[in-house]
C-alpha cells in the first residue's frame, strides 16, 4: 500500500490533519494575500478601476466555482475508490476530469465573450467603469483554462495526500502573480502601463504556469493512480458520478458570484461606494475563510478514504478534529475585524466616504464568522462522502435561500446596514440544519 495510503488509515488523526491541513492553509494565505494585493493595486488606479474590477468578481469567481467544485467530483471519487481499493477506477476517474476540464475551458471562452460587456452594463451605466471591467473580463475568463485544468489536478493529488505539491504549486503562482502585478499595471522594466488589463494578464501568467508545474510533476511523479489518456473512456456511470458531486459543489461555490451580483444591485441604489465596501469585504473574506478552507481540503481525502474503508470511528474523529481548526480561525477573523476595521480598510486607500460606510459593515458582518464554522466543515463532509445534495443545501441556506430575501426587507428599513445585517443571521440559520443534517448522516453510515 501507498505510504501516503497507509497514513490515511492508521495514523491518529489530529497529526494526520494537521500534516494534510497546514500545507493547504498555507497555500491558501498565500492566494488570498495575492487577491488582495491585486486589488490594492488597482485601487491605485482610482475607485472607477476598483469598482469595474469588483463588478467582474462574480464572474470570475464562477470561473473558480466550476474548477473547484468539479475538481471535489474528482477528489471525492478517487478517495473513496482508493479506500474501497478500487485503484483502476481511481485512476480513471482522475483522467475522465482532466479532460472535461479542457471541454469546460471552451466553453468558458464562449461565455467571457457574449456575456462580459452585457454583464456589466446590468450594474453600471459609467463608460469608463465598463470599458475597464471588460478588459479584465474578457482576459481572465476566455484565458481560465489555466485556472480550470490547474485546479482539477490539484484536487487529483489531494484525493492522494500530496499536500506539499499543491501548496508548492499554489505559491510559485501566487508569487508570479504578485511580482507581475505592479510591473504590468503601472508599466515597469520597459513594459507599458496597462492598468486594469495588466492585473488581468498578471492573474492569467500565475494560473498558467501552475498548470505546466503541475503537467511536469505528473509526467515524472510515481503515483498510486495512472493519469493517462488509455484511462479515458466514455463511462456513464463514472462521469455520473464526478457531476453528482461536482454539480452542487460547483453550484454552491458559483453562490457568492450569484450573491455579490443581486446584492450588488442593491447597494448601488445607496452609492458606487457600497458596492466597492462589498467588494473589498469580500476580498477580506477570502483571506479569513480560505485558511479555514485550507482544513477542510485536507479533511476530505480522510473522510473520504475512511468512509470508503468504513473506518467510522476515524471519520469522526476528523470532523470533531476539523471543526476546531477552524473555529480558531474564525475567532481570529472575527478579532481581526472586530477591532482594527480602519487599518483594514487603509489596505485599499479608503477615503472618508469608505470608511464611513466600511468600518459598520465589517464590524456587523464579521459577527456570523465564527459560528460559520459549522456550516464550513460540514459542508466539506458531505462532498467527501459524495453526499453533493446536503453540501449543496448547507450552501444555499448560507449564501442565497436566507440572506437575498432578508437582505431585501431589511435594507428597506435599515437602509445598507440592513443587507449588513443579513449575513451573520443567514450563518446562523445554516449551521442549525448543518448539525441536524449531519446527525442524522453520522448515525446511518
């Protein structure tokens, strides 16, 4: 058996986690540090680039939302085969999803083209602000095939315990991007001044050259699975089995771009600004729930192999474990927000305006941080155990179903303090149904 196999099954568990869950974390800091630098330069540029940039967010998130929720098909698939012992159809479902990840990138080239410029227009009607938002748009999505591909052979080495690689690869293409940012935007070393087009060429050049590092480590790397075209076959059941997972999991990651959208057009009734405020809490987020993230990346191939071994006790324990890890980092994000809002701010050179409208709004949101943790692990959990549709209920009720009806009637009382409001209450209401659900599910497997 695979070392890394052999781990998953018999190592106790807090330093199993610990070994898979740091290099994501890790990795996962890094990429949300590197989503924010990227916006601290444009905001340099003046609050139009800032808000044309924040306006494509959702668009560009639903690029990641299809990589990430399809690679946890993918993930989820392998690890189970691999504790059931199934090394053969492992190994094709890790070559079936490189492929549909190409037939996703097409596709996305189409879709960046018809759907950019309409898009933005929805939200403003500032020539300046869709000029530039288009630009970036059309770059990062009709050139995603970098992140789409990039992602779904992250997830196949995850299934496998290979953390250290995907935290590597993460942070050669973070740091790429980071250099590359001010060079490209404010023109450096003799290349021209590209604006909000250079942060876009600067995001595609990193997801670029983390796939070809991940394409050469796959050509040399000896693996328990083989990732080849001879495993690509058109198998029903199989590719069946990728979407069920895939398809709520790309759905539940695709809410935010969906939230941000219709709250979005909320906001912009009161100013451009709150839409800006939106679109940097958002940033902010990513760098607090990506860590936590980071956790639940690795607790998926142990509940998965363990699930697929019917190792109960263990599986149990990683969620008890799991939950824990990331209720620190929840608390930390609430501490962070709770206390220093303005230096926070300051990052995006917020004006008087800004800050005015920022410091309440990430004092009030940051309150639904901790008990989010709930919502976060268990959601995870049920992807892992190939449970798409409970994942994808968690999410809904987290980010859609509760928050862009009382965000609504709320706001028409309280005004943008209203759709503050929404968030930490929507948390709450989610992670009631994560516990009920996850119950039940623990005491019938």
């Amino acid at each position: 058996m695979n070392s890394k196999q052999e781990q998953m099954k018999n190592r106790p568990i807090f330093p199993l986690l610990v070994s898979m869950a740091i290099p994501m974390m890790f990795s996962m800091l890094i990429q949300s540090l590197y989503n924010i630098i990227d916006s601290i330069f444009v905001a340099r540029l003046g609050n139009d680039a800032l808000t044309a940039v924040s306006l494509v967010f959702p668009l560009q998130n639903l690029v990641i939302a299809i990589a990430v929720g399809f690679g946890i098909g993918v993930s989820s698939c392998i690890s189970i085969n691999l504790g059931s012992k199934n090394t053969k159809r492992a190994s094709q479902a890790a070559s079936v999803g490189i492929i549909l990840s190409i037939v996703h990138s097409i596709l996305f080239v189409i879709f960046g083209l018809l759907v950019t410029k309409p898009f933005l227009r929805m939200f403003s009607s500032n020539e300046s602000i869709v000029e530039m938002g288009s630009e970036y748009g059309y770059i990062v999505l009709c050139l995603s095939f970098g992140c789409l591909i990039q992602v779904c052979i992250e997830k196949i080495f995850q299934s496998l315990g290979e953390m250290s690689i995907t935290m590597i690869v993460l942070a050669v293409g973070a740091i790429i991007n980071i250099i590359l940012d001010p060079i490209l935007i404010f023109g450096k070393f003799g290349f021209p001044a590209m604006g909000v087009t250079g942060a876009a060429i600067a995001t595609v050049i990193g997801q670029i050259a983390g796939l070809i590092l991940y394409l050469i480590v796959l050509a040399y790397k000896k693996l328990p699975i083989q990732v080849s075209l001879r495993n690509v076959h058109i198998n029903k059941p199989l590719i069946k089995q990728l979407y069920s997972v895939g398809v709520p999991s790309s759905i539940m990651m695709s809410l935010p771009s969906v939230l941000v959208s219709i709250l979005n057009g909320m906001l912009v009734r009161f100013s451009e600004v709150h839409v800006s405020v939106l679109g940097i809490y958002y940033k902010l987020q990513t760098f607090i729930y990506l860590p936590a993230n980071g956790i639940v990346q690795g607790m998926r191939p142990i509940v998965g192999y363990n699930y697929g071994a019917k190792q109960k006790d263990r599986l149990h324990k990683t969620l008890r474990v799991s939950l824990l890890f990331a209720a620190a980092i929840m608390f930390i994000g609430t501490i962070v927000s709770l206390f220093i809002p303005q230096q926070i701010l300051g990052m995006f050179d917020a004006d008087v305006s800004m800050l005015e409208i920022g410091v309440p709004a990430l004092r009030i949101i940051c309150l639904g941080f901790l008990i989010s943790t709930f919502g976060i692990i268990y959601s995870g959990a049920f992807e892992a155990l190939g449970m798409g549709f409970q994942s994808l209920t968690i999410s809904l009720l987290r980010q859609f179903v509760i928050i862009i009806p009382l965000s609504f009637l709320l706001s028409r009382f309280l005004g943008a303090t209203g759709i503050w409001v929404s968030f930490p209450i929507s948390e709450v209401i989610a992670a009631i149904v994560a516990i009920i659900l996850m119950r039940k599910t623990l005491k019938s497997i």
